[in-house]
C-alpha cells in the first residue's frame, strides 16, 4: 500500500511524501514502478514522480501561489522556480502589462 503523508516525524524519511505503511522510506525506483502502474489504470499517460513534482509546480505557479511558496515545497530556490516554470508564468506578464497600461490611460484622462 502506498501512503501520502510521511509517517515519520524526525530523520530522513520525515520529509518524504511518499512512504510505505510503516513510514520507511520507498526506494526511488520502486516508486516510479508503482507511480507508473498506478496512472496506467487510472486510464492517464505513464507518469514519473518526476513528472508528478513539475505537475505541482507547474500547477500551483498557474494558480499564482508565490513563487517562494513554490520554492519551499520544492526545495529549490525562487530563481529555479521562476526559471525552469518561466511557460507558466507569460499570462502574469500580460496581465501587469494590462493593469499599469490602464493606469497610465485613466491618468491621462482626468
């Protein structure tokens, strides 16, 4: 059985999201082995854990949590976050374009 939430409360293993019942730690390649098992009968494409942390990331820059939020969860620093999910991040740019454009065109007519 496979159990989100790390048992663990010191060492290690504490920081792990993915652990077996007992709270040991799941070695990395048996992990991919069952991330991809499990996908393939949820009926989605082959999955890494991988490719589960840059869907959190990429999915919680979409949803603008903070950058150094991100980070933190990661356990990088803002700069990669902000690089490596740099895609995500264009529609924020158009935005604040918008939003100072309209404050520059509402200060010119009054």
């Amino acid at each position: 059985m496979l159990i989100a939430g790390g048992w663990p409360t010191a060492g290690v293993a504490a920081d792990l999201v993915f652990t077996w019942p007992d709270g040991s730690a799941i070695h990395p390649d048996a992990l991919s082995k069952i991330i991809a098992r499990l996908s393939a009968e949820a009926g989605l494409p082959r999955i890494t854990a991988h490719g589960l942390r840059h869907s959190f990331a990429t999915a919680a820059v979409a949803a603008r949590v903070p950058v150094e939020v991100v980070a933190a969860r990661l356990g990088n620093t803002a700069r990669v976050v902000q690089e490596v999910y740099a895609h995500v991040i264009p529609a924020d740019d158009h935005a604040a374009a918008q939003l100072v454009g309209d404050l520059y065109r509402s200060a010119g007519t009054s």
